[in-house]
C-alpha cells in the first residue's frame, strides 16, 4: 500500500519529532543520516489530550 502522509506521533514532551536521512544536492551533501529532527509546526503552543 502507497500513502501520501506521514504518520507522526506527540512524544512524552509533546513534541513531533522523526529521524531523518537526507541528500542535499545544491551544496554537494550526499549523505546526512539518523538525525533526530523536531518539525516545527508554527504553533506556540501543543494542546494534548484535550
């Protein structure tokens, strides 16, 4: 099965969080990988279980 999202999850921290490989061409990176990255979603603030 093919999906379109990515399924994340609040940590204990209420924080979003996801490792990450990545390549950045336009400045000749080929390999970045397992990097703990936090996704900013713009919010101040994270309301859980409310």
């Amino acid at each position: 099965m093919k999906n379109n999202f990515i399924l994340l999850e609040l940590n204990h921290r209420n924080e979003i969080r996801a490792d990450v490989n990545m390549t950045i061409k336009s400045l000749d990176i080929t390999k970045i990988g397992h990097i703990n990255v936090k996704i900013d979603t713009g919010c101040p603030y994270t309301v859980y279980g409310r």
